[in-house]
C-alpha cells in the first residue's frame, strides 16, 4: 500500500493543507497545548501529543520553514510537534548565530542531527546555502533525515554514525527518538552503531582541517568525549554548540569546556541578550531555570569566531536602544 502524501504545513501563513477534519483537530489541539505549555517551559507537551498521536493516522507531515526548507516528520510526533505554533522557535540562541553567520564560508556539523532540521535549515537560501553534513546514528531516526535531505534536494550529506572520543563500535539505546544516547550500558538493549570522531572526518578526507565549521554536538551524554575527539578541529576556525541539561546542576560539559580545553566558553544570556564570555559557572545557575530542557552552550578558540559573537553583541545592543 503506497503511503499517503504528508500534510503541508507553512510556517509563514499558517496555512495547513491536506489535513482530513480529525487531523486538522489535532493540529489545533497541538497549537493550543504548546501555548499553553509554553509559559512552563512545554513541560509535559511531548507526552500529550504522543498520546494524541496514538490517535492518528500513520502519515507524515511536511513544514515549510522557509520558502527554501521542508522538514518532514511523523504527524502528531511529540517533539517535533511544537513547530505547528508559530510563534515557537526551536532553539533560538542557535539561530541567532546562524542568521548572523549568513555571509561566513562555514560548514555545519549536525552531530545527533536527528531528522535534520539544523540541516535543512542553514543549507537553506535564507540562511546563505552552507554545506552541512547530518550524522545521525539511529537506524530509526536516519531514514527520516535521508528522506529530509532527499526533499530538499540532496543539498547536505548525511553520514549514519555515532560521534565519540575514537573510532569504533557502541551500543545505542533509549526509548525517545530525540534522547538516542551511546552513553547507556550494554544490559540497555538497542543496536551496535559506528563511531567516528570528529577529526577523523579531517583524516577521511570529508573535511579539512583549514576550515571554518559550526559544530552542533547533540549527542545524548557523550558531549566530552566528543569533544576530546576532535582536538584538531577544534582548533580551527570553529564552533562547538553543546546541549546542557537543566537538570545537571554540575554543568559538567561546561566545566569540561571551562577547565580542560582551550576553548571560551561562551553562554547565550536571556537578561542582557548577549552572548557573554563565561568565566565562572555560577552563570549557568541563574541562566538554566528548567531541569527537563537543555541549554546550549558555545566553546571556541577561533579569534574568527570570536569577532563575529562580538559584532553580534553590538548588534544586539544597537538594536535594542
């Protein structure tokens, strides 16, 4: 039985087609949960519309981000699902230096891409048609970023491992697509996936190493031993975007950022707007208001990079006045 066509989606009008009367329900019930769910920082939301997905149809729905990007994913996916309120933005202090890094020659790295949204976005017109390669471990979540690089023109590679200290074998398990993690044990069930580490894409020939690269590094647990794996390139002109659990009160990437590489850490500050240089953690305690979301945090050595997080802050602060 061929599959249905995915519901249309788009961002900018609102408008939903495709959608028979229960689906469009949904989407209203989706809309209305993730607004309301919004002022506690969605907290709940996932399970709700995973609920409510149980409900529907097995069909996809597309999301038009932008004249030049559609991200697909399964109707009513708990996740994901927030993007049908308009007014959310996923992860918006990346954003904030995507937009910003429109004119740089950069290469995204999406470690962890999951379906590929980062993806699909920065090789976007928009956001200035970078090169960016999706590296995604879990044989259920890379069929669904294959067919997001396939409906945006295969204009970013998608490579299907994991990201660690070395090359090798793991065992990846867990029980949420967005939460995929090598960092379990064995007993945890799950499949055996490949890791590379971040310079050995220097060593394979798909990188090199005089490069500039904004590194997203969403990887379940194993952020640092991403990071010790990718000495070389992090010493190039490039950007490593950690998540930060809410709930790690430690702040252990951070610290591992702060105290044993030579990396700045670099925190997005919701009170003054500003991509502030982080000297000492006790930032992370005021900024890290929610235990079950995660916050991201910048490392750099790049005095390249720096400038432009600098420039981005005058920016800011002219816009502001």
């Amino acid at each position: 039985m061929m599959a249905q066509a995915p519901i249309q989606f788009d961002r900018a009008s609102g408008a939903l087609e495709g959608a028979n009367l229960w689906e469009r329900t949904a989407a209203l019930a989706l809309v209305t949960g993730s607004k309301i769910s919004s002022h506690f920082s969605h907290m709940g939301y996932i399970a709700c519309a995973n609920l409510l997905r149980k409900t529907l149809p097995e069909r996809n729905i597309a999301i038009r981000l932008n004249p030049d990007a559609v991200f697909e994913f399964p109707y009513g996916d708990g996740y994901w699902s927030k993007l049908l309120n308009r007014a959310y933005n996923y992860e918006d202090e990346l954003e904030l230096l995507f937009a910003d890094s429109i004119d740089v020659d950069y290469t995204l790295l999406d470690c962890g891409a999951n379906y590929g949204y980062w993806s699909v976005l920065v090789s976007s017109k928009p956001f200035g048609s970078h090169k960016a390669i999706a590296i995604e471990p879990s044989g259920q979540n890379y069929p669904k970023l294959a067919n997001n690089a396939e409906i945006n023109g295969n204009r970013f590679e998608t490579m299907k491992c994991a990201i660690g200290a070395a090359r090798g074998t793991a065992r990846l398990s867990g029980t949420k697509h967005e939460a995929f993690s090598i960092a379990g044990a064995p007993s945890d069930g799950g499949e055996d996936v490949p890791v590379l580490a971040l310079d050995d894409l220097i060593d394979d020939g798909r990188i090199a190493a005089s490069g500039k690269y904004l590194i997203k590094l969403d990887v379940e647990g194993v952020e640092i031993e991403a990071i010790k794996g990718g000495t070389r390139l992090l010493q190039a002109d490039s950007v490593i975007m950690c998540e930060e659990h809410g709930s790690d009160r430690s702040h252990a990437v951070s610290r591992y950022i702060l105290e044993q590489t030579p990396l700045k850490l670099i925190v997005f500050d919701p009170r003054s707007n500003r991509m502030e240089t982080v000297t000492e953690l006790s930032i992370l305690d005021r900024i890290k208001v929610s235990t079950h979301v995660g916050y991201n945090v910048f490392g750099t050595a790049s005095a390249f990079w720096q400038d432009r997080i600098d420039a981005l802050n005058a920016k800011n602060a002219r816009r502001m006045q």
